[in-house]
C-alpha cells in the first residue's frame, strides 16, 4: 500500500492541507514568497466580492440545467440501444465519439458553430429564424457552452446506464409481463427503481464535473468570463485570482467555497435519493 499512500499523500492530501494554510494568509510572491496571517479576512471578503456570487450563480445555474438533462438524455439513450435496435454496436461508436473527443478541440469546433457566419447562424437562417451573437450576448453565451457539455458529455453516462440495464434479470420483466404490466408500467415501476443506485452516481459524478467547469469557459471567453462575466465560473475565477492577480491567499478560500457547496449539493442529492450507494 506504500507506494499509493505516497502518491495520495503527495498529490491530494498535502495539496489540500497547503491550501487550507494558504487560505488563513496573504501571500507576496514577488521578490520571494512571504506569508503574512490574517485570519478569517479571506474568507470575510468573499462576503462582499461581488464577482465570486456572480460566478457562483452562474455555476449552479450551469449545473441545475446540465445535470438533469444530461442525465435523462444518457438514460435514454442507454434504454433505446438496450431495446435490441439494428445496429446497436454502430450506434454506441457514434454516440460515444463525443465523449473521447478533446475538450478543447470539441470547444474551438463550437465556437466555429456559434460564431457570427457560423452554422448554427446559417442553419436558422434558412428556416427565417433570427440569429444570434452566439458568443457575445452574455444572456445566450453559457447556454452555448450548457449544449456542448451536454452533448459531449451524455454518451459517458449512456454507458453506464446500458451496463446497469443489461444487469437486471429478464425474469424481473418476465414475471411483470406475465402480470399485465406494459412497457411503460415495467419501465416505472422495475428500470427506474432498480436503477436507483446508479442514478445516485450519475448524478454525483455530473454535480462535481459541473461545478468544476473551466476550460470550455476559459476558451470561450479568452480567459475573461465574459461577455459582462456571463460565463464566469467558480474555478476561472480562482484562475484569475491565482495567475493573474497573485492572490494565492484569497483563491484558496475561494477554493474552499467551492468545496463546501459540491459537498452540500452530494449531501442533498444522496438524502434525495434515499441514501442509495453502489455497493
């Protein structure tokens, strides 16, 4: 077990004990890095900076949206190829090639979609829709980046629902067939129920990843957050803290804001589950 307890040690625990230390100073990293203690006050100022609630609500309204859709599209699609359709091994490559695909070129692939002369712009064009600037409107840009995350994210929770599927007995539906239970009535009352357990973690995996939005944000907006910081999120924020204001202090209690409400929302989600864990 030595060489694991290291490499955790190493990489996660040391890391975490850091930043709580770091959070409680105010750190001077030019001309050599100096400490300074100053308590609770990074954690005050988060109380008053306005940019850290506007990244937080950007955050949970990006994760509100994505993680149920994403989570019914992938149950969906996981029910639809486990139904026997013609060419379900075909069908699992494609709708999995998203999942595999980088996150940063799948990213700059969008930003060709949603730009001004893009296609989607194109696309609704020809139906006599209005067009949008996609990447500069701050009320559509995070929904811009909530539909590639969705797309490309949903097929890696398709493939867990589909193992979890082929996982229950056909006896179950057997015998619920042979009670006059049709398929929507087996769908309700024996797949959701029995998929519980992996609903939990879908959705818990889905909360964290989400919570945890960067890169496609930092893509989008240069670094930004913008347009007018509507695609500002919790952990860019941290990143401009860090790299471009040099307020290590601070961001570590940023950092441990974020923490405190991934924690809360796993706690809300394992209660509204009804304490269902993958044994």
């Amino acid at each position: 077990m030595a060489p694991s307890i290291l490499v955790l040690g190493t990489f996660i625990i040391l890391p975490i004990f850091y930043a709580l230390f770091l959070s409680f100073q105010k750190v001077q990293l030019l001309g050599g890095i100096e400490y300074d203690f100053i308590g609770l006050r990074n954690y005050s100022r988060l109380i008053e900076d306005g940019r850290v609630w506007i990244a937080l609500r950007n955050t949970v309204e990006y994760v509100l949206i994505v993680v149920p859709t994403q989570t019914l599209l992938a149950l969906g699609l996981a029910v639809t190829l486990n139904s026997g359709i013609k060419g379900k091994h075909w069908w699992r490559i494609i709708y999995f090639l998203p999942t595999i695909t980088s996150s940063a070129v799948l990213t700059l692939i969008f930003m060709w979609i949603y730009n001004t002369n893009g296609l989607l712009n194109e696309f609704l064009a020809i139906f006599g829709l209005p067009t949008y600037n996609w990447l500069g409107d701050p009320v559509v840009a995070l929904k811009g980046i909530m539909l590639m995350n969705i797309w490309s994210t949903a097929p890696f929770f398709m493939v867990i629902y589909l193992a979890a599927l082929q996982d229950i007995p056909k006896s179950v539906y057997e015998a619920a067939t042979l009670d006059g239970a049709n398929g929507w009535r087996q769908f309700f009352h024996i797949t959701l129920p029995l998929l519980k357990p992996v609903t939990f973690f879908v959705a818990s995996v889905g909360v964290i990843g989400t919570f945890q939005l960067f890169d496609q944000s930092y893509i989008f907006s240069g670094g930004s957050g913008g347009p007018n910081n509507a695609t500002l999120t919790v952990v860019l924020l941290i990143y401009q803290y860090v790299f471009k204001d040099l307020q290590m202090g601070y961001a570590a209690a940023v950092a441990f804001l974020l923490a405190v409400v991934i924690i809360a929302a796993t706690l809300i989600q394992r209660w509204f589950f009804g304490g269902e864990t993958l044994n």
